[in-house]
C-alpha cells in the first residue's frame, strides 16, 4: 500500500458500527477453516425457523414477473402509504397517507431525518445504550449524540431525571428506541407520556420514536409514542426488517405526526431529500404491502417461538456464574452483565477472546454506549436451541477458565 494515500473525511472515519465490526476477526477464523456459533446480529433471517412468510415473498416475486421493475414514486407506492397509514391509525393517531414516506429502510430514513434538521451545534439526545447509527450519522451534519440513561438494575428502564437534566435549546432530536436494541425495554404508556411531556416543554424539539420491533412487545404494554401526543411533532419509524421478518428486503418508513402543524419546512426539507434520492426498491415494497394487507395470524407462532428462546436464554444465563441479565420486554436481544471485574473492564477483550478460544460471537456493551454499556455484551437470542445451548456452554467454560 503506497504511504500517499487520499484523506478521507473525518465525517465517514469517525463511523463505528460495533455489530458488523467484530465481524471481521470472526471472519477471519472462518477463513481458517473454524465454525463459529454466531449470537451476533439481528437479523432473523440469518437463524432457522423464521423465514419472510411465503405470501409476502409471492408478492416480491410477482411483482418481478409482471414488471414492475420501475421506480415508484419517490415518496413510496400510493397504495403502500395507505396501507402504512392505515396501520398507524390502528395504533392509535391519525396518520394519513401524505404523512407517510418509504425509505430503504429505517436507517435510511434516520439519514434523511438527520439531514433535514440538524446543523452545527445541535444535539440528538439518545438512549444509552443505543442501537449504533444513532451516535454515527449526527457527527457528519457537524451535531453531536449526548446520551440519557436507561437503568441498568432497573430493566433499563428510562432515566427521566437524566434527561431533564439534559434538554437544553439546541436538543432538536430526544429518541426513543421503544422496543429497545440492545436491552429489550418496553416503555409503558405513562413513561411515553412523561418523555412527550418533557420535549413539550423544547419547541424546536422533535421526537424519533423508532418502533421497528413493536409487534415483538411481550409486555402487551408497548404504545406508538405519536398516538399519545397532542403537541410534539413525532417521526415515527417501523418496517419491515424485523416483526415482518424482511431485513434484506431494504423497505422502512417515517411517518410525520405534526400536531400543531410546525413541521412544514422540515417535512419541504425531507421531501427534497426523498425526490432527490429517486425511490425505494418497487418489487420490495409491495412485498411489504402483501404483508400489510394479509392475515396476521402467523405472528403469534413467531412470537412465541421468540419468547421460547427468550426464556431458555434467562434460564441459561442465570445458571452462570460472571453472568446477571434483566429480563428483556420486547425486540430480540439480551444486554448482559459481566459481572468478573475483569471483564467488566474490558467488555471489548472479552468479545475478542471468547472469539478466539471458544469462537462465539456476540457484540461488546461498549459498541452500544462507551459508557453505559461497558461491562456487558449483546446477544442475539434467534440462532438454534442447539446452538444457543452450545453457546452457553463455551461461555460458562471461558468464564471459568479466564478467572
Ligand atoms: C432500533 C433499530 N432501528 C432500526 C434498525 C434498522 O432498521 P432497517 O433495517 O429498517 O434499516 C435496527 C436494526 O437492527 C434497529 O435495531
């Protein structure tokens, strides 16, 4: 490699993605031949049992076949809005479908949302720990994430007087990520009122619900944060990455809800951005749209089999001596503790060196939150019973054996 090399910005080398970043070691050992029992990344597909249900994937290919193979409206199909739409009205506000935007996914639609509202100087408040996009993207728009507390002897419940004590005039964007990636807290109905209660009191403050795991609430006390608010502009975003079981499909979307209609120039701004863009993938979303518009029923098998590997995992874990976890309400992760000074140290070596001498793979705390997540490490709970009981054995053994 020659020493001359082009800068880059700092915007793009500043990014750390942890879940995909510990990839790279794993994929390493693969290349020498070793088999590693992935507990990594939240992707349903990348598991057995969970496949994109049939009649959506029928959709996707139909509409290969009948051609529609062409740009959609930038803003997303017509008939995909409504649909979205109407969906949202069932939770509660009344969405229509010109409040609705389809996006190559919620992280798409957090880069737009971003782009459209923060300049130098302003602050995303975020929960920590937090899924990672929401500390990567604000920095290259010259903003900074500051993170509030969710409990972590408390089933990372959220921290109010925390994020009291950090609400300023240059706050624009306060997050809930509700079910939470990575600790599976659910918000309840009043704690979603005292947030909107909070940023109520911040005019040029709006709020990113981002719901992408609500129909995986086993609480039964998930709420849509839009539906409970009378005067703070929400982006609401969903998808169908993770509860329609399609995260390579590429297909998410904001949904404005602006109550006392203040959000006219950012919505003329995120238009802008979605024209400018061209559209999100055509076949893609009316698979999606199939899924919408058809029977439900099939969820409630998924649903359980989740919650069935939920609680093999608390069982699993609690078994553990250097392991302690809160049970999770929702989504499809498990934020652990390490509880051996040691590793609560360096959650980071100890990701690396379960790798290497038991090549498990899970993701360190601190990817999620330098500060709040550290001493923990995520784990996804969708691979296998076999592999998850694997997995735990080889965790139990390294904890033992690295004591
Ligand atoms: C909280 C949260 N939001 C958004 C996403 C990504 O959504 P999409 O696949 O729609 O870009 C994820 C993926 O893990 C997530 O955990």
């Amino acid at each position: 490699m020659s020493e001359n090399q082009i800068p880059v910005t700092a915007r793009a080398s500043n990014i750390e993605y942890a879940i995909r970043d510990v990839v790279v070691p794993a994929t390493a050992l693969e290349a020498q031949g070793h088999e590693i029992l992935k507990l990594n990344i939240g992707d349903p597909i990348a598991y057995p049992g969970l496949p994109t249900p049939e009649h959506m994937v029928d959709a996707y290919v139909n509409a290969l076949k009948d051609g529609r193979n062409g740009y959609s409206h930038s803003y997303g199909l017509p008939e995909l809005r409504d649909a979205i739409a109407e969906d949202e009205h069932n939770k509660g506000w009344n969405a229509t479908a010109d409040d609705v935007y389809i996006c190559h996914g919620v992280t798409e639609a957090l880069q737009i949302i971003f782009a459209a509202t923060l300049s130098q100087g302003d602050i995303v408040l975020a929960p920590g720990p937090h899924y990672p996009p929401y500390m990567a993207y604000p920095q290259g728009y010259g903003a900074e994430t500051v993170e509030y507390r969710l409990k972590p002897d408390d089933g990372w419940k959220i921290d109010f007087d925390d994020i009291e004590s950090k609400m300023n005039e240059s706050v624009r964007l306060l997050v809930i990520i509700n079910p939470n990636n990575p600790c599976g807290n659910v918000a309840t109905e009043d704690e979603v009122d005292r947030l909107l209660s909070i940023a109520s009191k911040w005019p040029n403050c709006m709020v990113i619900a981002d719901e992408i795991y609500d129909g995986l609430d086993f609480t039964g006390h998930q709420v849509s944060v839009a539906s409970r608010s009378k005067k703070v502009p929400v982006f609401s975003l969903n998808g169908v990455s993770k509860v329609y079981y399609a995260p390579g499909w590429r297909i998410g979307y904001m949904a404005i809800h602006d109550p006392t209609g203040r959000m006219n120039l950012v919505r003329d701004g995120i238009e802008r951005m979605l024209r400018s863009r061209l559209c999100a993938s055509t076949p893609a979303q009316l698979g999606y749209l199939a899924g919408l518009t058809s029977d439900r029923t099939w969820m409630k098998g998924y649903r359980q089999k989740v919650i069935a590997q939920r609680d093999l995992c608390l069982d699993r874990i609690d078994a553990i001596d250097g392991l302690e976890v809160q049970s999770p309400g929702g989504a499809f992760y498990m934020f652990v503790k390490l509880t051996d000074e040691r590793w609560a140290q360096d959650d980071k070596q100890f990701v690396l060196d379960l790798l290497h001498q038991e090549h498990v793979l899970v993701v360190h705390g601190s990817g999620f939150s330098a500060n709040l997540g550290k001493g923990h490490f995520r784990i996804v709970y969708l691979p296998s019973v076999e592999i998850l009981n694997e997995a735990f054995d080889r965790i139990g053994r390294f904890l033992q054996n690295n004591r």
